[in-house]
C-alpha cells in the first residue's frame, strides 16, 4: 500500500510544451522519464524515494496510454534485473531503490548489466541517503559506481537541474553504452519548484517490437570470452565516450565570480546546502550570486581532469 496517494499531482504530468509544471521534485522525475519516451520503469520502495515509487504507481494509467510497463519489484534485485532489456534492443527504461544497501541487494544484476553494456538507455534513481537527516549507516554511492564503471549523476536540487539530468542520463547511457546512476537526497526528492515542460512520448521502439523482433547477442552475455572483452571495451570505448559526451553537454557547472583566490568544488546534490553556508557568512545572496568560484560537479563519476585543471591553478586554494 502507497505511503500516500499522488493521484490529483500526476494529472499535471499530462501538461505539455511550453507549459510551465509546478510541484515537487519526485513529480518532476516522473515528469522528465515521461518526456524522455521510456518503455519501462520499475523500483522497490526505501527511503528516500519510496514516493517516486508511490507516484510512478498513481501514474500508471497515463504511462499506460504512452505504452510504458510499470512494475513495483519484489526486490532491488528484480528491479536491476529488469534493465537486461536495454542491453540488445534500444529501449529506455528507469529503475529505482535505496542508496547503498538497495545497491548491495541489485548488485549481481546490476554488475552484469555494466559488465555487458546497454544499447538503449539505461537509469538508475538511487534515493542517496547519507548526511544529516540520514536514516542508515553513513555510506555513499560512489564505491558501486565506480566497482562496475557506471556513471552518477547528482543534480543540483532544483527542478530544472532534476529534469535536464535524467534527460541527459539517458542520452549519456546511450552515447557511451553504459548503465548511469542519478542520485538524490531526501531534500532533493521533496523540494518545490518550477520549470518549462515538454511533450510526453511514446517510445520509438517499444517492448512489442522487442518481442515481436527478438535479438540475440552473444557478445553481450557475460561468460568467458566475452565478459574479458567487455572489460575492454569500459576502458577503450565506453570511458572515452562518455568523458565527450559530459564535456560536450556542459553537465557540470562553473558558477558564482569568475575570478577569486579561492574556490570550491562542490558534488550537485550539495549545492543548496553550500549557498546557504555562504549566504550566512556574507559571501553569497539567497539565489546564489555567490562571491567565489564554484565548481559544480552534477556529474561526480566519471571526473574531468581537464575541467578540474582549468578550474584549479588561478585560485591559490580550491576545497
């Protein structure tokens, strides 16, 4: 049973372009996966995404008119396990669950799917869950990011930031055939806002043309040989492809002044908490016109060396 019904909010979900959506940032989510032509999401309930999970399930008779299947998990495994579908046809899809010890459960579905890359995007919404106001052990994300070469995003905690990275994610996933993780905290998933809206749409290639034109890749299996050449191929095709992509896309950020003897290089997700230390300090106003350089990473893994050297040698101190 749902924690609390969404079933009046998910009707603005059916707004258009152009239009501008107002509401919380778990709406916002479902909102930007509708825009991005997903064929199928899923996810087990935790903290704290467990009302995405309860939005997704209030939205389902909409996802149903765009063709989208919807299932709540009998576990984070069941839900990782669901992403093989991208793996050998170009179908989108999102799954989602509780930061480290949800990962821990999906991790053998999860390190396969990396191990033998995707074809069509593939997200994974992970309800980050370490800091103040954590319910768990302090524990992050990073380590299974970086154990299985996944990339993870962690936006700004501002709905327009939300939307353009679970866009981004998708294309990112596709643009480097590898599964990407998008973290957000508590205060992420609940904070209000607004931005301009797109269309919702149907998937170009949907689960019926899947199974009516079944594929079969044995490269893509993860048995010896093939999960040797896969390794490989993180390393000489998917890494190089993605650092492109992220560089190309802008998805990190530099803001606050253009110029200052110090700096501070600050993971998404963190940004609010930052310019309200700043703002109580004197050194930024409440919209975060800050009085130092900010470097913003809405990308946390893979880094970009060169974005980090460009950033760092004209300040005398970066933190």
């Amino acid at each position: 049973m749902a924690e609390r019904s969404f079933a009046k909010e998910v009707e603005t979900l059916r707004i258009g372009d152009g239009e501008i959506f107002h509401g919380e940032g778990i709406l916002a989510v479902t909102k930007a996966l509708l825009q991005s032509g997903v064929s199928y999401v899923g996810g087990y309930q935790g903290a704290p995404i467990s009302h995405l999970m309860d939005v997704l399930a209030d939205a389902e008779p909409l996802m149903q008119e765009l063709g989208i299947h919807f299932e709540a998990s009998a576990s984070e495994a069941s839900a990782a396990a669901m992403l093989a579908a991208s793996v050998n046809y170009p179908l989108r899809g999102a799954v989602t669950w509780k930061s480290t010890v949800g990962t821990n459960v999906a991790s053998d579905a999860l390190a396969n799917v990396s191990s033998g890359g995707v074809t069509g995007g593939a997200l994974v919404i992970i309800g980050e869950d370490y800091g103040e106001g954590s319910s768990i052990m302090q524990e992050r994300s990073h380590a299974f990011a970086m154990k299985s070469q996944m990339w993870l995003l962690d936006p700004r905690p501002n709905l327009a930031s939300i939307v353009d990275m679970v866009e981004l994610g998708f294309q990112l996933s596709e643009a480097s055939n590898t599964p990407v993780m998008l973290e957000l905290r508590i205060r992420t998933c609940h904070v209000y806002g607004s931005f301009t809206a797109k269309d919702n749409r149907a998937a170009t290639f949907s689960l019926r043309d899947a199974m009516e034109n079944p594929v079969r890749d044995t490269g893509r299996i993860v048995l010896p040989p093939a999960n040797f050449a896969h390794e490989q191929e993180k390393v000489a095709k998917r890494w190089p492809a993605a650092i492109d992509f992220i560089k190309s896309r802008r998805m990190n950020e530099f803001l606050g002044a253009a110029t200052g003897d110090v700096g501070i290089i600050v993971q998404g997700g963190l940004y609010n908490n930052l310019i309200r230390a700043l703002e109580v300090e004197g050194l930024s106003d409440v919209f975060g016109k800050a009085r130092l350089p900010i470097y913003v990473l809405n990308v946390t893994y893979p880094l970009i060396t060169e974005e980090i050297v460009a950033f760092a040698p004209i300040r005398k101190r970066c933190f």
